[in-house]
C-alpha cells in the first residue's frame, strides 16, 4: 500500500461527529483581472450534512466549486478546512486534505469495466501484477454499502446509465477517503427516475457523515437532500440559510427571480393590451 493510499484508508475511519464544520467560506471572492467572478460568499459545510449551492448559469457556480477543489486560489475573504486558514495550490491539495469533487463530465472510460473505473489511478497491485480479484471484491463491497446494485462490475461502466454512473463516482470518492463530497450538477442532464437515484445516494453519502456540496441550478432537486442553502446571483450570495428558515415555496422564488417575473408578466400584459 502507497502513503497516499494509506492516508486515504485513515481518513475513511476518522470521520468527525455529525456537525462537525469542515469547510468555512468567510467573505470568499475571486477577480481575474478586472473580472470580479465572485465577491463576498461566506457559508459553512458540516460533517453528516448537505449544502446546496444554487443558480442560474453564470451565477459563479463554477468559480465556487474551483476554490474548494484547489483549481482556483480565491483572492479575497478566507478559506478555512478543518478551522485552519487554507490556500489550495492544486486539486491535488484538496483531494489530500479529502475534498474530492465529481464533475458533471465524469472522469470515466466508457469501454472498461467498472471495476477498472472505480480504481483508475489507484490500482491495487500484486507484486508487478494488477491484483484484480482484490480491486473486483473491493468495488462490489462498495457499491453495496452505498445501496447500490449493480449486476457485474465487469461490465462496460459505459453501458450504465447517467443515474448509475453518478453513482459509481459517488461511492469512489467515499471509498478513497473523501470527508467532503463536492458534486457538480449531477442531476442536470438526467430524467425524473435517474435524478431521483442520485439524490437517494447524495443522502447515503450524508448519512454516512460525509460533507456534501451539491451544486444544481434544480430547487426541486435541492430541497429534499439539502440542509443549507446558498442562492448565488452574478457572483454574488443572495441568500445562505439551513433549511429550518427557508421554506421550500421561497427558495423557488428566489431562484425563480419572483420579482422579475411580476415584471415581465406585467410587461407582457401590458404590450398585449395595447395591441
């Protein structure tokens, strides 16, 4: 076993007390240039809990996601992982301190088998050999943790389908040490039933006591997993609230833009009347 594959099998059997702060944004910003992407966010991520981060395109979703994942450095406010203050200099650095992310376009070769998936990188070794029956075992025990079933991890993990290979990529990151599980629109381009699959395993990872970011432009998505909830609007934070003070009806609004629908509805209306 390597350091690095040993400081993830630590980090699997260390999980701190349900709400427990992991992660701490406090002011975060971010300028390229003259560009300010994103300014003055603050939010927390607990063990045991889901945060989603909600918004339209362009709302700073992205550049959110990137400073916790260490592929972006912030420029102003304060980073805090485990109450130290933090500066990532790479993904890498992140993933050390078990911050794992799954992209929306997930990391995967559609032509091997989801075993060779789930280890892409981390290959376990028998002597110069891949021990395949270890990797093989390892992968069926823990997809089952996760509930999820699948009918032979030697199969194609490109014959899954969207909602399955999320999940195949969820029970990775729990498995190589993740203590926050960042997911980037994971329900986005998926139907009703496949979402719902997700979203069952979002859950699992909470209750498992992971630290989850769930990034999703969808409320109807968020609602049901999340237990705070950040609406970001061109960069910046327009509410960061626990689910206990934010009704299902007024994070729909704020998504929804309510008060720039009344005035476009009244707009229409208007322009309609006077043709």
């Amino acid at each position: 076993m390597s350091a690095r594959q040993a400081a993830q099998a630590a980090r699997r059997t260390e999980l701190p007390p349900p709400g427990t702060v992991l992660v701490e944004l406090d002011g975060i910003g971010k300028r390229y240039g003259n560009v300010l992407a994103l300014a003055d966010v603050s939010t927390v991520v607990r063990a045991g809990e889901v945060t989603c981060v909600l918004g339209d395109n362009g709302a700073g979703k992205s550049t959110f996601i990137k400073i916790i994942a260490g592929a972006h450095q912030h420029t102003d406010g304060v980073l805090r992982v485990d109450g130290e203050d933090t500066t990532f200099t790479s993904p890498r650095e992140a993933l050390d301190r078990g911050i794992a992310t799954v992209y929306q376009d997930l990391a995967v070769v559609d032509l091997m088998p989801i075993w060779r998936n789930f280890f892409l990188g981390s290959e376990l070794r028998r002597g110069p050999f891949l021990d395949s029956a270890r990797m093989k075992r390892t992968t069926r025990e823990e997809l089952a943790r996760m509930g999820i079933d699948l009918r032979d991890v030697d199969q194609p993990i490109g014959t899954l389908s969207g909602g399955e290979r999320q999940c195949v990529a969820i029970a990775r990151a729990v498995h190589f040490g993740a203590r926050v599980l960042i997911l980037d629109e994971p329900t986005a381009a998926l139907g009703v039933k496949q979402s719902g699959v997700v979203l069952r395993y979002i859950a699992a990872a909470r209750d498992r006591g992971l630290g989850v970011v769930f990034i999703t432009h969808n409320p109807h998505h968020a609602y049901p997993v999340g237990d705070r909830f950040v609406v970001l609007k061109r960069g910046r934070s327009v509410c960061d609230a626990p689910k206990a003070e934010l009704p299902r009806d007024e994070l729909v609004g704020l998504m929804a833009g309510g008060a720039e629908l009344s005035a476009l509805e009244h707009e229409l209306s208007a322009d309609r009347t006077a043709s």
